[in-house]
C-alpha cells in the first residue's frame, strides 16, 4: 500500500510539474505573440499617425511663414484671409498631434515654447515699441532673435492669433501695423523651426533634406538623450540595449498614457480651469474663437493614435483598437464609446447646434463646457483602465 501511495504522489507531482511546464511555455508563446503584435501597432503608429501629422505640420508652419512674408510686402485683406486661413489648419495639426507630446515636444521643452497660454498682452504691446527688439526681429534671421529674446508667453501660435485675429475672424488689414507683422513673421519663423524640429527629432534622416538642414543649422536637439537614435528608432529597438523602452508593453503602455495625458489636459484644465472659475483668463486661442475645435482635434489625435492612422491613413488591422478588441473586448467598447462621448460633448464650434456653446471664450460658465470636461474624464478613465489591462494580460 505505501508503495502503491507513493507511486501515486510521484505520478502526481510529475504531472503537475509537467502541467507548470506547458503553462510556462504557453504565457512564453503569448507574450512574444504579443510583443510582434506590439511591434505592428508601434510601426502603425509611427508610420501612420506620427510622420503624417507631423510632416503636415511642419508644411504648414512653413507655409504660414512664406504668407507672411508675402503679407508684408503686399498688405492686401485677401493675404491676410490667406494667411489666417493657413493659420488655422496649422493649428488644427498641432491639436492633432497632442496625444504624442511625449519624446520630443516634452524633452525639449517645444511644447510650452510654441503653445503656452495666456499671451501677455501687456508685455507684448511693450515689446511693439522697443525699437532695438523691433530691429533684431527683422533682420535676417529674426526667428532666431524671437526664440533669444522673446519668452514662452510671447511666442508660438498665440503671439500669431492675437496679432492675424479679433473676435473669431481676421482682422481688417489695416489694422495690423507693419511693426505688429515683423513681430509676427519673426514668431511664426520660430514656431516653423521647432516644427521641423518634431519632425525631424521623430523621423530622422526621412525627413525632407531642407527641414534637417535647417535644425542642423540651428543646432536643435533631434536626438534621443544626445545619442544617434531618432525618437522612432529608440521606439522600434525596443526591448534592446540602448534604448529607452525596456520592452514593447512599455512602448505600448507609453502610447495610451500619451492619450491619457491629452483628454486630462483637455478635460480638466482647458476646458475645467475656466469653466470651474479656477482660472477664467486660462483660455486657449480666444482671438480666433478656435478653442472648441482645439479641443475636438485633442480628441481626434487619441482617435487616430487609437484606430491605427490619420483619416485616410489608417491600418485598422495593425491597430491598438484591434488588439484590445481582441484581447479585452470590455475595455474596448468602453474606449470606442469614450472616445465618441468626449466628441459629441466638445462639438465642432460655429454652427454646431450640439456640444459646447460657441465661442468658449464668452461661454466658460455654460453647462455645456463642464459636460464636455465630465466627458473628457470619462475618457481618461477608460483609457487608465486599458493601460492597466495590458500590464495585467
């Protein structure tokens, strides 16, 4: 009997050793099916959302920087509507590029360089009068005066809207003085540089030759850490020495963050701040009453981070969506009705007869700016509880 009881135990133990063997290799098998999954989503999101919104960027700050310049020297209402117009989908890029402001735009501090809010008003009408500052913005290389001299305040978008828009339109065109254009010029020329400095920083030597040349010029950081890897290739190498990614959960967990950080933002300062009365003067582009479609593009680059491309740029199949419907159906639905949720709440601005109540700047008490900021926090929520689902998976 006690022959045939530890035989018994020794068959048992076998068997279940061997049962802790095929679960091993099983989670082994999962985790480098996951890690080639990743790897897709991670090429996607470069390739899809990243470049496309970047580079379009990047072209569109160029753009704006020629319309001035033509602005000036033929002082007509159509430039000027041309100019703004240019502005705008500038604008509407930048918004689009918010669920990614981690790499570059934080580690080189572009992000509050070229989007920090309130302008200064006051000190700006300073700087329109001193002579000595007006002069090193127009010289030649007056953007690289306006990046030296001029402080986060007086830079980027919000120095442009205030001095192209009044109330949600263009200005009339003798309006704005020369003095106020070699201002402007010299700002959008900074902003125009840091843009191919995002675009240059993600996609390296791939970008056009003319915007590296220009960052070389200028000597802006485009690396990661100092070293020779662009923000992309320390993304793709993943998991291997050198890079800043111990493994591909981390680079995914990284892009949902990303989007984390951006509905936040949205729902809690740029909309709450004012909304709640916290800060009734914390209004982004109150000259072009652009605020609400700033918002609505926040919410688009989660969108486009979460579908897998830009619209007409997208590899469903190779996307975070697909792999948490895969993986985490619950999770899933959840994020797909936040995501709407949050852009139905914020709405499309003039003309809309739902969302937020145009324009934000003359509406920041109304309801339906804190239902758009109880939106956004629905949508961060999902999103944590996604990046907490990885980890756990």
């Amino acid at each position: 009997m006690k022959k045939l009881f530890f035989l018994a135990i020794t068959m048992a133990v076998v068997a279940l050793s061997s049962c802790n063997k095929d679960d091993d290799k099983n989670k082994n098998n999962d985790a480098a099916q996951h890690d080639a999954q990743f790897e897709g989503i991670a090429k996607v999101f470069l390739q899809n959302t990243v470049y496309p919104t970047y580079s379009a960027l990047a072209s569109a700050t160029e753009q704006l920087v020629d319309e001035l310049k033509t602005l000036r020297t033929n002082k007509t209402q159509a430039n000027l509507d041309k100019a703004c117009a240019t502005f705008l989908e500038a604008r509407a890029e930048w918004e689009r590029s918010e669920a990614f402001l981690f790499g570059p735009a934080g580690d080189f501090g572009i992000d509050p360089h070229i989007d920090s809010w309130p302008l200064d008003e006051d000190a700006f009408n300073t700087g329109i009068k001193n002579t000595d500052l007006l002069n090193a913005l127009n010289a030649e290389d007056g953007d690289v005066q306006a990046a030296d001299n001029l402080g986060n305040t007086l830079l980027g978008f919000h120095c442009v809207e205030f001095v192209l828009f009044a109330n949600g339109a263009p200005k009339q065109v003798a309006d704005i003085s020369d003095l106020h254009l070699i201002y402007a010029t010299a700002v959008a020329g900074d902003l125009r540089n840091h843009c191919y400095q995002l675009e240059v920083s993600w996609m390296g030597a791939d970008a056009p030759a003319t915007h590296v040349a220009k960052v070389e010029e200028l000597e802006m950081n485009c690396t990661v850490a100092g070293g020779g890897k662009s923000y992309a290739e320390n993304m793709l190498s993943a998991g291997k020495a050198g890079s800043t990614f111990p493994s591909w959960l981390s680079v995914m967990q990284q892009i949902i963050q990303g989007c984390v950080d951006i509905a936040d933002e949205v729902g809690a300062s740029k909309i709450g701040k004012p909304n709640t009365g916290e800060d009734p003067t914390y209004i982004e582009s109150p000259y072009s009453w652009n605020s609400i479609i700033d918002f609505y593009n926040n919410i688009v680059s989660i969108d486009n981070v979460y579908h897998g491309g830009v619209a007409g740029k997208r590899d469903a199949a190779n996307s975070l969506a697909k792999f948490m419907e895969a993986n985490h159906p619950n999770s899933h639905k959840a994020i797909e009705a936040a995501i709407d949720g949050a852009l139905k709440a914020i709405g499309t601005g003039k003309g809309s007869t739902t969302g937020m109540k145009y324009p934000f700047v003359n509406n920041i008490a109304d309801q339906s700016a804190a239902a758009a900021s109880a939106a956004c926090a629905t949508l961060v929520e999902v999103l944590e509880a996604a990046n907490n689902a990885l980890v756990s998976k």
